[in-house]
C-alpha cells in the first residue's frame, strides 16, 4: 500500500486541487482554496497541510491557514481557540483541529477534507 505524501496530493489532486510543496519541503503541501461555507464564505485563503509519511494510517494533525484570520490563542476551544504560529512562516497560522475518529472514517483525502469543510462551516 502507497503512503505519505504520494497518497495525499493524489488525492488533493482528485478532489480538483493542484498541491505544491512549500519551500523544498516535500511533506508541506500548500493548496489554493475558496472558503465554501460560514461567515468567510467566498474568501480566497491557501491551506497548507504537514502530511505524516504514513498517511492515511495518520492524518494531517490540522490545517495550516494564510493569511491569518484569526488572532493567535493557543488556549480555549473551536473556532477562535488553539491558534498557533504555524511551521509555514509569514503570515500563516496553524488551527490544531485533529480529526477525531479518525480510524473510524474511510480515512481518505476526501474524508479528511470534509473535516476542513466542517472547520469553516463552525467559524
């Protein structure tokens, strides 16, 4: 069974998505993105992703966010809590929202994609 990176931008790429790797790293995978639903609905974010080289036994612990549109918080909850500098730099902001039950979901792109859906829908 292929894992890792591999795997992920395959799938990213079937969901329409056209991933690059962020500055040579080959496990940050960056993808342009139109927020679909909430109140930022419309608006044109990139979202980068750090994929575990065994992916899809491990998802991406969260999503990655440029530009910053939330202050940084590392405490508190779901959607303006656990905001934190991210590995991306500049103006990028890491939401550590893990997928919870993970190993009970088909544990794809397009399931874990549907968790960043659902991040964006609750903001």
């Amino acid at each position: 069974m292929s894992t890792g990176v591999k795997v992920f931008t395959q799938g990213i790429e079937e969901l329409g998505y056209s991933p690059v790797a962020s500055d040579g790293r080959p496990d940050h995978i960056v993808i342009d993105y139109v927020v679909p639903v909430g109140r930022f609905a419309g608006q044109k974010v990139q979202l980068g992703f750090i994929v575990p080289p065994d992916f899809p036994m491990t998802p991406p612990s969260g999503a990655h966010v440029s530009p910053q549109i939330h202050p940084l918080l590392s405490g508190g909850t779901h959607p303006t809590g656990g905001i934190h500098a991210s590995p991306f730099g500049g103006e990028w902001q890491y939401w550590s929202r893990p997928f919870q039950n993970w190993a009970q979901s088909k544990m794809t792109v397009a399931a874990f994609m549907n968790h960043i859906w659902r991040l964006w829908e609750t903001q």
